[in-house]
C-alpha cells in the first residue's frame, strides 16, 4: 500500500484560506496568494490545460515530489464547489474545466449524492455520502500500492489527520498575512510529528512532516 498525503499553502499566522470565501472567491479575500510561488513553475503549469511554458526553482523538485505516484485523491465539497446543499443539477462539474488536472479518480466527501462524473484525461469525480473515512479508504482501494492524495479543504485535512489517516505532508508556508479566514492544524487530534526537511525557496518555505502512527479513532 503507498502512503497517503496531503500538502497546502498556508500564510504565516495559519490560514488556508481568507475571510469570506465565496463562489467568485473560493479561497477568500487574499486566499489565491498563498499560490503565486507556485502557479508559475513549469512543474505546475504542465499539469493544467491551457498553461504553458514556465520557470524551475528550488521548488520544483518538491511539488514534483508531491505530484508523483498519485493512485487517487479525496476532497471536500467546498473544494469541488458548486455551491452548498442538494445537488440542483449536475452541470457543475468542477473548477478546472473538462480536463482536470488529477488525471486519476477523485472521490467527493459530500453529504448529497450525485452520479460519477468521468472528465477527459483519466479523471473521474465520484460522490462519497459516508464520511470522510469511507472516501479515504475507496481511494487506498482503488490507489493499490501507489499513493492518495488528500487535497482538501481544511476540513477533510482536519478529519483525515483526527482519524490517524494521514502518513506525511507538505506545508508551503508563505511570507503572507491574511489575518482571518480558514485555519489549518485544529481540532486535529493529538498529532506526534517528525519533520523530514525544510527547503527554502522564492517566497516559500517547504516542510515535510512524517506523521508518527496512533490509534486509529473512529469518527466523534
């Protein structure tokens, strides 16, 4: 079995998100700033239609570290978007257009079912109504030995790492202060942590965390 990860920009006072997220805004007021170390390397560009070109940093080899062997990802609702409560209709298939960027099945912690939803490129978004435990495990299913990616939002991060889920991540920290918003490491449990390594690059510092293996808890 591969391992299961997650990685995420965060600004320097712990926020994954700012104030007022919102469907024109997703990641809030400021929010899409956590990203602008990373949304010109070639490493990402490559991965989403309509980008070209690009530059190399010293974070190249870390996203590119992130992005490798991913088998299949879990993620919130919010993060697919949409819009909260029952589905109106099932045009809305995601921000990133006909061919997203994970390119492997993707499984949708949401509370309101909705078929499949198989976009060009190998990515096929499914609807899990069980929790976030059930998604997380048909996602090690279908990942086999490779690896699953969990890649958020806060709250999917936060159940996955109370649950004991996660094995390692990545915490991109930004030289930004949003002052509010969506806070990342609470109500996570009692997290044991090793710190694999820092890297230090363009207006980014990357950690790699290893999480030390507790009990596994059930859902509160």
């Amino acid at each position: 079995m591969g391992v299961t990860r997650f990685q995420v920009a965060v600004s320097l006072d712990g926020y994954i998100a700012g104030p007022r997220q919102s469907q024109s805004e997703p990641l809030g007021e400021g929010g899409e700033r956590l990203h602008d170390w990373m949304t010109p390397l070639e490493a990402w560009r490559r991965q989403h239609e309509g980008y070209a070109g690009g530059t190399a940093t010293p974070s190249t080899p870390v996203l590119e570290e992130v992005q490798a062997n991913i088998g299949a990802v879990v993620m919130g609702r919010n993060m697919f978007g949409g819009g909260p409560g029952p589905w109106k209709d099932t045009s809305w298939r995601g921000w990133w257009g006909e061919n997203p960027p994970f390119h492997t099945p993707v499984y949708v912690v949401t509370h309101h079912a909705r078929p499949s939803a198989e976009m060009e490129g190998g990515t096929t978004f499914h609807f899990v109504t069980d929790g976030v435990d059930a998604a997380i495990q048909a996602a090690r299913d279908t990942a086999g030995e490779r690896d699953v990616l969990i890649s958020g939002g806060a709250n999917v991060i936060q159940q996955a790492l109370a649950l004991g889920a996660v094995d390692e991540f990545f915490l991109h920290i930004t030289p930004l202060i949003l002052g509010d918003g969506e806070r990342l490491l609470v109500n996570v449990g009692d997290l044991r942590l090793r710190q694999i390594r820092g890297v230090v690059a363009s207006n980014v510092t990357h950690l790699k965390y290893h999480v030390e293996p507790p009990e596994r808890r059930a859902p509160s």
